[in-house]
C-alpha cells in the first residue's frame, strides 16, 4: 500500500471507504449491514466490496496508530480468549495495564508455552510500552514456563514478577468483551488470515475508544478526525 496514497485507484472517494471501515470496526455490525446503511445514503456498495476495503485497511490503521500511543504503565494483566475462525477455536491473546489500557494483542493457534513466550516478546517490544514490574495471569500453566524462558535470555528483567490472582485480570476479560461484541456480527471468520487482519483493525478502534492517541480524547469526533488525518483525508 502507497503510505501518502492509501487509496489510490479505489473506486470509491476516500472518505466514504474509511468511513465504511472505521463504523465495521468501532460497532457492531455485519457487511450486509453496512452495504444497506450505505444504501440509505445513495450510495450502492456491495458487502463483499466493504469486506474487502475491512482486509486492507483494518491492519494498515493499527499501523498507523502505534506511533501516536500514550505510554503505559508497569503493572500488565494477561489473559487470552476463544475466537472462532472456519468453525475452530482459536486463542486472542490480549494484555492490558492496571488501568485498562491495551498493551498488545496476538492470534494464535494454540494456547501454550510456546505461543504465550510470543505473545510476551512481542508486547515486550512494543515501544508505548513500559517494562513489566509485574505480570497478573491466571492459572494456565503455560504461562509460568513462557516467563521462565523469558527470564532465562534476559528478554524480561528478573524483578519482573509473574502473579496469579484472578480477580486482578477482571479488567482484561472485561476488555474481551467489546471485542467479542464486534465479532459475534460476523459468526466466526473464515480463514485465519482473515481473522488475523480484521482483529488488528478492531484492537486498534478499542484503543482509540478508550483514548489511547495523545493528544485525542473520548470525543468520538476527534477521533474520527484522527483517523482521517493518519490516513490523510481532508476533513
């Protein structure tokens, strides 16, 4: 994708398909929803087209938005949920801050030490992210190895502390539920893949939601503004 020209050859005027995009993300509706809202407008877009538009630009927003994070905190609560894709369970690995921020998010195909160890490098590298003083997960055995992995190759400093007192992650899996809600619409996802690129998209818009972007608060006509603006649609 042309980063100055992100909508270059689309048949469709940018603001209407980032439009399409950001409403998919931030509510919850299906394709088919979409494509008779936009009816009512005169506009005549297929669902399969929306669909399309969802796929290239649900990824490229969260791209987008990493740079204009707020800084975290040092205290992440980790926890991962059920995600259907082509009729199978697969696991969201998702971490917040003690306040509710986001802190990363990662589709994975199975839930063990191997997948948590990937989950954990990858939010460690994060850059809005400050270094684990603590870590609250709950009791799924694949965790303790994963930091123990991490602590072995110095990736998390060993004053980092693993802990595991469930109702410290009621704020994480309070979270899951504004994702959930967003992907019940669509019954599951069709590849994993598909999945993968559409979750980017919605993990993105919760953040934004919860007023993650400096300088952007709550109003959510600023942070429509925002996002026209890391796209570079006028207004």
């Amino acid at each position: 994708m042309n980063r100055k020209h992100p909508f270059k050859w689309r048949h469709f005027q940018s603001d209407i398909i980032l439009l399409c995009v950001r409403w998919y993300l931030r509510y919850p509706l299906s394709y088919r929803n979409l494509e008779e809202m936009m009816l009512e407008r005169g506009l005549s877009v297929d669902h399969t087209t929306v669909y399309r538009w969802v796929q290239a630009y649900a990824p490229e927003l969260e791209k987008r938005c990493r740079p204009h994070l707020k800084p975290t905190n040092d205290s992440w609560r980790v926890d991962e949920t059920y995600i259907e894709v082509k009729g199978e369970w697969k696991y969201l690995y998702r971490a917040v801050d003690s306040q509710g921020n986001t802190l990363d998010f990662m589709l994975s195909a199975k839930t063990d030490a191997r997948a948590a160890e990937r989950f954990f490098r990858k939010a460690l590298n994060c850059v809005h992210n400050s270094s684990p003083r603590v870590i609250n997960v709950d009791k799924n055995a694949a965790y303790p190895k994963a930091i123990d992995l991490l602590h072995a190759d110095k990736s998390l400093p060993k004053t980092s502390e693993l802990r595991r007192v469930k109702y410290l992650n009621n704020i994480v899996e309070q979270d899951h539920r504004f994702i959930k809600r967003l992907v019940n619409p669509g019954m599951g996802f069709a590849s994993f893949n598909t999945a993968r690129r559409t979750l980017r998209g919605y993990e993105a818009m919760n953040m934004i939601r919860k007023g993650q972007i400096n300088g952007v608060d709550r109003d959510i006509r600023a942070q429509a503004k925002f996002v026209e603006q890391i796209f570079l649609v006028a207004a």
